[in-house]
C-alpha cells in the first residue's frame, strides 16, 4: 500500500475539501513526497480547487436569489465589535 495515498473520491463538502487540500499542501511543502506522489497531488490539489470554486457559485447564486440579484454592503463594515 502506497505511503501517502491521494484520494480520488469526491468530498463530502466543501470543509472537507479544504482540509484535504491544506493537508496536500503541507506535504508538498515539506518536500516529503517523491516525484510521482508530488504529481498526483498536484492533480488531485487542482481537482480540490476546482470543486471549492464550484461550490462557492454555487452558493454566490444562491444568495444572489435570497437577496433579490441587489447584494448589499457587508454589515460588518466600520460596526465596532463588542468589547472594544
């Protein structure tokens, strides 16, 4: 069996990916992977990549629908937080 597999189910949710995805990165950057892992990482990171963007779309659409296409400034702009 493989040391470090690279999974190629589709996530279960958008924080799974990004887990996944940080967890590629942090071997990839460590440098522990040989060439052919380092590769297939590289693919399976893009994959990850391209799943989170949809899933952001996704919900960008949705919320475009809640708020009737008119989105509104962010609230939390210039609001002083509590305790400050």
């Amino acid at each position: 069996m493989p040391k470090n597999p690279i999974s190629e189910k589709q996530p279960a949710s958008f924080e799974e990916a990004m887990d996944e995805l940080e967890q590629l990165v942090a071997q990839m950057e460590a440098g522990s992977l040989p060439l052919e892992a380092s590769v297939a990482a590289y693919q399976r990171g893009s994959a990850l990549v391209k799943f989170c963007g949809a899933q952001l779309d996704r919900v960008d659409a949705q919320v475009k629908v809640l708020e009737g296409e008119m989105l509104k400034p962010f609230a939390g702009e210039g609001v002083v937080e509590a305790g400050e």
